[in-house]
C-alpha cells in the first residue's frame, strides 16, 4: 500500500494521474526499482573501496623541513655546493697547511723564494657544505639540534670537518657552534671564504645561557673550550686548565644592532722532570716547568641601516694573551727555562659597507686590520713574528636565480714582522655557489 501511495505522489509531480492505466503505473515502479538498485550497488562500492592512502611526509615547522606523518619532529636538510677559484698575483701564501683562500700572516715576504713563486691560480670545492637541522617540542619548549660538516681542511684530503654539532632547549645551548665572543652580524661579507682581517671567526664547544631582558637586549653567559681538545691557532706552546668565559649583551632593532663582548682565558704551561738526548748522544736531566697567565680580551661592534639597501658594519677588538679568539694573533710564548708565559697585547678592527644594487646583485667594500702593540712580549719574540696584517677588498655577489650565486673579488693584503721585513699580496677571489635547502 506504502508503495502504492509513493509511486502515485511521484506521477502527480510529474503530472500523470494518480490513477492511470496499469501498465503505465508498472513501467514507473519498475524504473524506481532500478534506481534503487543502483543506489544500492553504489553504496556498497564505495565501502569495499579501501581508504585513501595516509602521506607519509608532511610539511614542518621549521621553514623548508619536513615531518613524518604521525610525528611531531622537524628536520630540514640543508647546504651547498661551492667552487672557488682564486688567482694569486703574489707569491705562494700558507703552502705547508693548503689553506688556499687568503692567510695574511703567511703572506710571501719580499726576498723570499715563495715570494718569487707568483701568479698562481687553482680551485677548490672543499667549501662545499652540508647540515640537518631539527626541531622538536618538549615539554620545557622546542628543542632545536643543529649538525653541519664542510670539507675545508689543512690537509687538502676533502675530509669532513665538524663545524657546528649542538642542541638548544630553551636559554640553553649545549654543543659546539660559533664562541659566544665573536659577532656574525658586525661581520662584512666577502667572496673569500676565510673573511677579512682582524676579526673573530672561531667555532667552540660551549654551554652558553641567553637571558632575554626585552627593550634591554640579550645578556649572555658560556664556558667554552678548546675544539678537539687540542692545540687550536698558533698558541701551541700553553694549554688551558680550566674553560674560558665569556660574557656578551647584544641589542638588536630595525636599525641594526650592537654588541658587547669580553672574555678570560688561561695561558699555561707544565711539564714533568724528564731527560732529553743533547746533540751529542748523551742525556741531560730538565726539570720540570709550571707558569700560567691569565689573558682577557674586550670587543665593541655593530652594523647599521643607513638606508634598506645599504649598511655600514664595524667591529674592533683588544686583548693580551687572547689566543685563537683573534683569527691572525702571534700567541702566546712560554719560556720553560724560567718557568714564564709572555701575553702579547694585540688589537684589531674590521670596518665594511655593504650595498644591495638590485634585486639580484650586491656589493660590499671592506678593511681590516690586527697589529701587535708593545710590551714584555716584544723583547722575547722571535724577529719574524708578525706586527701587523690587514687586507681590504672590493666584491659583487650575484643571485641570477633562487639558490645560485656567483661572486667576483679583488683584494689586497699587506704584512710586516718585527724585524722590519714585508709581504703584499693582490689576488682575485671567485665563486660559484649552489645551495638547497633553503
């Protein structure tokens, strides 16, 4: 009967009587039936068809990461790859180490038989790079780590060399990544990879605490220490017993920004007795040796916007018995037979205008200069010590696409010892670079 009523509903919407002949009425349940069948073989397709596939990578948190599906950690794969080309109108600089991008404190001197090996060229894509970074919450916050290897090494093998291996949970780092000392953002870019003179440039293993005080900027605080655990720049005659400290109060804006830094690191030397063979065969007893001084170091820098396209930047820094905090220091001398460390007092500054010309090419001219200033030092140093190094460039970089750059260089280094003798070295840097991960 229910059907009866439902088939005579649907004729009167489709204004066919309600009581037409029998074989009419028949032709339209017949038609509803099939509809229903459809319907039904409809449904029943769509529940044995097996669920969509779940992604199995998501996109992160962190710009340029990924996650995957079900996780809550974000890992973003980064780095380059760079070939440098340099051609070296002075003499060969640095060629028992193979550091082949600029090393003013090796330069040629005049008279010299590397001075009289000029006009070298060769490349290089030991700068090439490669990192991971991570992020993951907690419940203290977001826990950042960071691992990142380059192929930059005195040896010229192409070995990974560690620079940045770190996490950070909160105020807290804990791993090694730039000293806390040095500023990356008073620092002007340059085509060569080693950056100008008279700077800080120095990756240590830290724990570093940030103190966020708002309007008043960022108080920091890290005990750091040597990398590897051993010698590091050209302090090879002491050690250090206990980490350095250092301390730094940065502010940053829409202007720019400033930063205060200082440091305290120890100078030490020490020995046991023990005997040495003499030139003629024989053993002669040496005793033992204890002496220790205490270096500290002070640096002011900052950039500033003059306009959106261009910034100045400036740096300068002081210290006696600084060490590798100061990329071209002399070190610091021990004199065993008196059980004495001697400090050199040394300064330095780095000063750069840096210009966005378009939207694809950038320019920057920089000067920097480290010198060796008097003291007890100066009466113990050997003669071919270094009383100053500085060097000044002028360089494009530009960006013809996303992720590719290609730089062009001219810069000039100057060197003098203690004992009077001098080094120039003009040289042209280039560079390609391919970067992913951005």
């Amino acid at each position: 009967m229910k059907k009866r009523v439902l088939v005579g509903a649907i004729a009167a919407a489709l204004s066919i009587p309600a009581f037409a002949a029998d074989p009419a009425l028949e032709k339209l349940e017949k038609q509803i039936a099939d509809l229903q069948k459809q319907i039904s073989e409809l449904k029943a397709a769509q529940t044995a068809q097996p669920a969509p596939a779940q992604q199995a990578v998501v996109k992160g948190d962190l710009p340029g990461s990924f996650k995957r599906a079900g996780e809550d950690t974000s890992v973003r794969v980064y780095g380059f790859a760079r070939l440098d080309a340099v051609h070296n109108f002075g003499g060969r600089n640095n060629a028992a180490q193979g550091d082949y991008a600029a090393y003013q404190p090796s330069i040629a001197l005049t008279g010299s038989n590397d001075a009289a090996r000029r006009g070298e060229t060769y490349m290089f894509a030991k700068t090439s790079r490669i990192g991971v970074e991570a992020s993951a919450p907690t419940a203290l916050g977001a826990l950042n780590t960071k691992v990142e290897a380059d192929f930059y090494n005195t040896t010229g093998s192409g070995l990974f060399r560690l620079r940045h291996a770190y996490g950070q949970l909160g105020n807290w780092l804990i791993g090694q990544t730039w000293s806390t000392f040095m500023d990356l953002d008073s620092t002007p870019e340059t085509v060569d990879f080693n950056g100008p003179t008279g700077n800080t440039s120095l990756r240590q293993p830290q724990i570093r605490y940030t103190y966020g005080a708002g309007a008043a900027g960022n108080f920091i605080a890290a005990i750091e220490t040597k990398a590897n655990g051993g010698y590091v720049g050209s302090d090879d005659n002491t050690m250090t017993r206990v980490p350095d400290v250092v301390l730094r109060w940065e502010k940053a804006g829409d202007w720019g920004h400033v930063a205060l830094r200082g440091l305290t690191t120890e100078n030490a030397i020490k020995s046991d007795d023990h005997t040495e063979t003499t030139s003629s065969g024989s053993t002669a007893f040496v005793p033992g040796t204890t002496g220790s001084k205490r270096g500290y170091g002070v640096g002011l820098g900052g950039h500033y916007m003059v306009t959106p396209t261009t910034s100045l930047l400036a740096s300068t820094s002081y210290g006696k018995g600084m060490g590798r905090f100061f990329n071209e220091s002399v070190g610091a001398k021990a004199d065993a037979a008196n059980n004495k460390v001697y400090l050199p007092k040394e300064y330095g500054y780095v000063l750069g205008v840096q210009q966005k010309l378009s939207d694809t090419l950038r320019g920057s001219v920089t000067y920097g200069q480290q010198r060796l200033l008097g003291g007890d030092y100066i009466n113990v140093a050997d003669g071919s010590a270094n009383r100053s190094v500085q060097s000044g460039t002028v360089g494009v970089i530009w960006a013809p696409v996303a992720n590719v750059e290609l730089g062009g260089e001219f810069m000039l280094s100057h060197r003098q010892t203690l004992d009077g003798r001098s080094g120039t070295e003009p040289r042209l840097n280039f560079a390609a670079t391919y970067s992913f991960g951005n």
